[in-house]
C-alpha cells in the first residue's frame, strides 16, 4: 500500500511539471550556448528569449575577458535590453549561459539584479571549456534566494554536439519532459589509477589549452554507450599549494572512440 501511494505521488509530481509553463532564458556571445538553448526549446516545447546588452561584447575572447574582468572588479555591470516575455508568467525558467571565470558570464548578473525570481523553478544551463556548472549553480543560489535552484546541464563547447542527446535524458530523468530512460549505474570506488588509464586520460586531456593535473585514483562505470571514467587529479594551485579536482573522461563503445574528457569540477 505504502508503495503505491508513493507511485501515485510521483506520478502527480510528474504530471503536475508537464503542466507547468517554460522558458527557456539565455545569454550567448559566440552562438554555442544559443546551440544548446534551440535544442531545450525544441525538446520541452517551451517559449524562448534571448538576454542581450545593449552595448554587445565584441565576441573576441581576449577583448570580452578584459571587459567582464573589468565590469566584475567594478561592479558596474552591462545593461540589459528589456525582456520581451515577463518572467512572472512562468513557472519553470531553464536560464542559459556560458561560463565566465568560473560563473555565469557577467549579463547574468544584471539579470539576477534586476528581475524578480521569487518562486520560481530555476533549472541552469550552461556551456564551458572545462566546468562550471556547479560554481555557477552556487552562485546563482547566493544571488537568488527565494527561487528554487534545481540540478542543472551543462556541456563543453568542444562537445556541443552531444548536447540533443544528453538533454533528452537529462529532462527525462528530472520529469521536464514525457519519456522513460535507464538510471546509470554509479561509478565503482575510487582506486589507484593504472598506466592503461593514465594513457586514456592523457589522451582525453592532454589537448586542452590548461593543464588538468595528474591523475591519482579512478572510478569507472559502463553504459549502454560508453564506458565512463571519475579520475580524481592532483595538481599545483593558485596560491602555490597542492589542488584536487575531480575529472569526468567517456569512452564511446563505437569502433575507433576516442576518449573525450567532459567536465571539471574543482
């Protein structure tokens, strides 16, 4: 009995989240954030804005790094278009954006500034060169108090074309969208890292702009497509002193696979 009353409650958890009316919000300089934004739209079927400012970032990495590092020390930041849509109608916002020295880029900020988020379902995304979902979800919980931060998705620019996938289990397993998938397995505990797995994480890492550290111990699962790698990495920080990060690395099962590391989380 006790069983299926909790089924009947998850099931109108569920259905009670189809209902509710979404948007997807977005910011994007370069366009793949935008990529990841059309895609979560067409999947939910859900309205769409994009957040713009009104003096546009060049969109030249060195020249948006120097103005973001500029509007962050100073606080002053960028201002914003007016929405189109009023948040107030929504339910569920799925707010996107690219990672900006460890956060959501700066327009994010006057967003969160100068809207009111209270009640709100706030479900990020976001797209890196390495990681950033879990710094940006913090902050956005820090900024945004009243609203209700869910588990996010988020992907590398240099694996954007994995996002229609991902997304499609990523809403299925959280109720956004109608459909069943197969929970993952969890990775198996961390142990000594062999030279064998050391060859595939060099060869999924070795190629990124910064280094990622060495790494010490694995856990590693299998999937339907892939065998997965948690390589947890040691390497020299900031401040001079020793840093632990932990490194996600897939293996696809199709002939000839590279390894492909798919997110850091510091």
């Amino acid at each position: 009995m006790r069983k299926l009353l909790l089924s009947i409650v998850f099931m109108a958890t569920i259905t009670a989240s189809y209902a509710q009316k979404s948007l997807v919000l977005y910011y994007s300089e370069t366009g793949t954030t935008k990529t990841v934004a059309e895609e979560l739209q067409k999947q939910l079927q859900a309205d769409i804005e994009v957040i713009e400012a009104v003096v546009p970032y060049s969109g030249n990495f060195q020249e948006t790094i120097q103005r973001g590092q500029k509007e962050m020390q100073s606080g002053e930041l960028p201002a914003l278009k007016p929405l189109k849509k009023a948040i107030a109608d929504y339910d569920i916002i799925f707010l996107g954006y690219p990672i900006w020295f460890g956060t959501y880029a700066v327009p994010i900020a006057t967003l969160v500034k100068e809207n009111d988020f209270a009640g709100k379902t706030i479900v990020p995304f976001c797209t890196f060169g390495s990681g950033g979902l879990n710094t940006s979800a913090e902050a956005l919980k820090k900024a945004l108090p009243k609203a209700n931060i869910k588990a996010g998705y988020g992907v590398r620019t240099a694996r954007v074309a994995a996002a229609a996938k991902e997304l499609d289990r990523f809403l299925k397993e959280n109720g956004y969208k109608k459909g069943k998938v197969k929970k993952l397995p969890p990775y198996s505990a961390q142990e000594a890292v062999t030279d064998e797995e050391k060859a595939i994480f060099d060869a999924a890492c070795s190629s990124y702009q910064f280094p990622l550290g060495t790494p010490v111990t694995v856990g590693k699962r299998k999937t339907p497509d892939s065998t997965d790698y948690m390589f947890t990495a040691k390497s020299q920080g900031f401040n001079g002193g020793e840093s632990t990060s932990t490194i996600y690395v897939t293996v696809g099962n199709a002939p000839g696979a590279k390894p492909e590391f798919t997110e850091v989380v510091r």
